[in-house]
C-alpha cells in the first residue's frame, strides 16, 4: 500500500551539534501525522550523524542520508529527490519550528484553499536569548484580523527571501524541475523564485511558524563565497527581466550595493568584476539611452568602483592629480562610508564628512556645510536618491567644487 505522507521536512545538516536536538524536537513535535523528516547529513565532523541516528532509533518517520560536503543546496536536492510528501518544507538545522500545529494547519489550508503554497510567521532567535518577531507578512494580522488568512499574488510583493517561512507542492517542483542550484551561498532565492512565478497565489496563514536562529555561522554567510552570492543574485536578475518584476529587481540591486558592498569591495576580483557586470546588463539592458533610475546609478557606482580599484585608479589618486589637499564627503550613508574608504587610500588627503545624523567615523572630521567649507574646497556627494537637487542645493552654499559619486566614478573608469 502506498504511503499517503502529506509533508516531507527536508533538512541540511552540518556541524550543528549544540542546536540539533531542539531543531529535530521542533520537528518531530509537528502534530500532522502523515509527515517524514529527510536530514541529509553534509560532512559533519562533530556528533551530528551520531544525533541523527540516535533520533532515529525513535522516530521511525524520520530518513538519513549522508554524502560529502557539497553544501546546503545539493544537500536538499538528495532530499528533494527522495521525499514522498504532497508537500515539502525546508528547515535549517540550527533553527526550529515554533507551533507544533503549524505545519497540519498549513496543509489543510493549501487542501481546502486549492493553492499550492502556504506561509506562516517567523521570528529571530539572538546568541543572547532574545526572541524578536520579524515583519514579513505581519502587517495583515494586526488586531487579531485576518485569523483565517490572506490571499496574495506574488507579483505584488515580488520576494525572494524567506523560503523556509513556506510550505511547497511537491508536484509543481518536480513539473516544472526545480533544484536548488550548486552554490554554497545564496541558492535558495534562486530556487524559491523559481516556484513563485510559476504559481498564481498563495496564503499566508497567522502562525508563529518558522524561528530562525541568528548564530556564528549564520553572520558569516554575509563574508563568504561572495562569487557564489553573485551568480544567485545573476540568476534571479534574469527571472526579473524575464517576468517583468521591476521591484524585485531594485531589491537585487540594494543586495549588491547595501548588503555585500563592503565584501564585493573587500575581495574584488575579474570573476567578482565579471558577474557584476553580467548583472548590471540584465537588469538595465532596455534602458541604454534613457534617464538613469536609482537602482541603474546604483549599480553603475558598483561597478566602476571595482573596476577602478582593479585597474589602480581610485577615488584618492584622482583627487590628488588634480592637487587636493583635502576632500569632503557629503552624506555618510552605505555610498558615503565606502568613498571614505576608497580616498583612505591616499596617504596625502585630508578626509571631512557632512552629515547631520552622524557624529563619529573612522577618524574623520564631521560637521556642517559651512564648517568643512572652511578646511577644504572640494566634495563629493554620495546620496543616489535625489542626487541632481542635493547636488544643486550643495552647490548654493559650497565655495568650491562640487562632484556626483556616480558621475565621477564613471569618468575616472572613462579614464582608465
């Protein structure tokens, strides 16, 4: 007789041997009956195989699959390949489940709402014992509305993180062939927009359901395997352009320019240069000719940036041919904060920062307009959003030159 499983739990493990048990308790104590529990062990060296078996041992439901380190992505693809649910979520095993009903009222819902997805609720676990709700999706259940859900279209949100918050049908997956693809960082927003586009709508359910636990390793992915990070961010760009979804793709462009700029910076390499530039043609391809967006002149500062630094040209050797003892940098925001680093690398430069809402930073004198007129005559300003009016109100009290990062950057590369 076939087994009518109704949720298969597919979980990467990999030396996670201090979180494991409560993650494994947090899923065995799903009250949904018809569940399995897939836990691909990835090359642990602690006890966490050894954790593995021994829950075994007691809960028959749950399956063991072992291979070499390949990752977290090719770990739920072995899952993905064996689970026999109707539908299948994914949990990291360092995080946990919160409500032991989330997972059978969630199948249900998907069962009697006729959708193939179905979301709950997250929250942070902090090193501290802090416990914080996150905002996704909480927007429609406050006072207590909405307690049977929302229908939503995902063409109006356009996400792409998140993926654990969501239960999957499994028969959408294997039609349209989805995997995860194999990158050690960054390969489950590719896989989950994947899904999302192929589907009409889906509810979000009132549930504290998935917790996800803010350790070590979990701030480190940020620094690491940033090529990786790029070719996921490359990959959901070109299902953006495909499937006109403009507000994803100023979402992938903040990622880039906020999220891993000072790691892009830091490691900057030609394979770093290349991916960026491979985004950059995706996203803005149409608009060759047109008035720059916020995000294209984003994207447009990234890359000049890196290319500069590869071919020895910088923001501090360009100031100094021109004989500038001094620079100031308005407005010390993401944009701001790097310029400051890229003219740090001049030894004969003087430094000055304008913001209002900054006191201190790397050393750097700070103050007004007015203040740092007096100490230098030239300044940069970074602020992308509204640049041509800031610059123009600048230049109205400025005694001295006035320069856009994005339109000096872009000579300097012209230059190179």
């Amino acid at each position: 007789m076939k087994e009518d499983i109704k949720i298969s739990i597919i979980m990467p493990v990999y030396n996670v041997e201090e979180y494991l048990e409560e993650c494994l308790d947090s899923a065995v104590s799903q009250t949904i009956q018809q569940k399995e529990i897939l836990c691909i062990d990835d090359g642990s060296s602690d006890s966490s195989y050894l954790i593995l078996q021994r829950y075994q041992q007691r809960y028959p439901y749950i399956r063991i699959f072992k291979q070499e380190n390949k990752g977290a992505g090719e770990a739920r693809n072995v899952g993905l390949k064996h689970a026999k649910g109707k539908y299948v979520s994914f949990l990291d095993a360092d995080d946990l489940y919160i409500d032991s009903r989330a997972l059978e009222v969630m199948v249900q819902t998907c069962e009697n709402k006729g959708v193939s997805v179905c979301a709950g609720l997250r929250r942070y676990y902090y090193k501290d014992g802090t416990i914080e709700d996150y905002e996704l999706y909480r927007e429609y259940f406050e006072d207590g509305g909405n307690l049977d859900g929302v229908v939503l279209r995902f063409q109006d949100r356009q996400d792409e993180y998140f993926y654990q918050n969501y239960i999957f049908d499994m028969s959408v997956i294997r039609e349209k062939g989805i995997v995860f693809p194999p990158y050690r960082r960054y390969q489950d927003p590719p896989f989950f927009l994947r899904y999302m586009v192929s589907i009409e709508e889906y509810v979000v359910l009132p549930l504290e359901f998935y917790g996800y636990r803010f350790t070590d390793e979990a701030v480190r992915r940020k620094e690491t395997y940033l090529e990786d990070i790029l070719k996921g961010i490359r990959d959901n760009a070109a299902i953006a352009e495909e499937y006109h979804l403009d507000k994803l793709k100023e979402v992938l462009v903040h990622r880039i320019s906020d999220e891993y700029l000072a790691g892009i910076i830091k490691i900057a390499n030609p394979e770093i240069l290349k991916l960026l530039c491979e985004i950059q043609e995706i996203l803005f391809k149409g608009n060759r000719d047109g008035e720059k967006t916020v995000p294209e002149k984003s994207m447009g500062i990234v890359c000049s940036l890196i290319a500069g630094n590869l071919n020895g040209s910088s923001l501090g050797s360009y100031f100094e041919k021109q004989g500038k003892a001094g620079v100031a940098v308005y407005g010390l925001g993401n944009f701001g904060r790097m310029a400051v680093g890229q003219l740090k690398k001049s030894d004969n430069l003087k430094i000055y920062g304008v913001d209002r809402k900054v006191k201190e930073f790397e050393g750097i004198e700070i103050g007004t307009l007015e203040e740092i007129n007096k100490r230098c005559d030239c300044i940069i300003v970074t602020p992308i959003k509204g640049n041509e009016e800031i610059v123009a109100d600048v230049k109205r009290v400025w005694s001295g030159s006035v320069y856009s990062l994005y339109e000096i950057l872009l000579e300097i590369e012209n230059q190179v």
